[in-house]
C-alpha cells in the first residue's frame, strides 16, 4: 500500500518514516511479508531516501 507524500515543504519526522517503512513490510494478518512487489520496493527506495534525508538534516520542516 503506497503511502502519500507530504506536502511541499513538509518533512515527516523519522519515526513516521520508520513506521511507514515497517507497515510496508507486513502482510496480512500483521506477519512480516517476505517479498514486495514491485510497485512496494519503490515505494521503500523512496522511504529510505526520505529517511536518509531527514537523519543528514537535509529537509525544510512546515512552519
């Protein structure tokens, strides 16, 4: 399940990124899913990115 991306100039804080990136991983039943599609690997790039840009300090936060 794809999640949205904040708006512009909003940053989600790492625990949301985490929890994002956690959720992704779950399947039915809350048990862990060994495989992504393809469409939720991207989805998990574009999490990580995210998140390696909020751990550097590397966003503008909404005021």
């Amino acid at each position: 399940m794809p999640t949205t991306p904040p708006a512009e100039g909003a940053a989600r804080s790492a625990a949301e990124l985490n929890a994002a990136i956690r959720a992704l991983w779950m399947g039915p039943g809350g048990h862990p899913t060994l495989r992504l599609t393809d469409d939720q690997r991207a989805e998990y790039r574009r999490l990580l990115d995210e998140l390696q840009r909020v751990e550097s300090g590397d966003v503008t936060t909404a005021a």
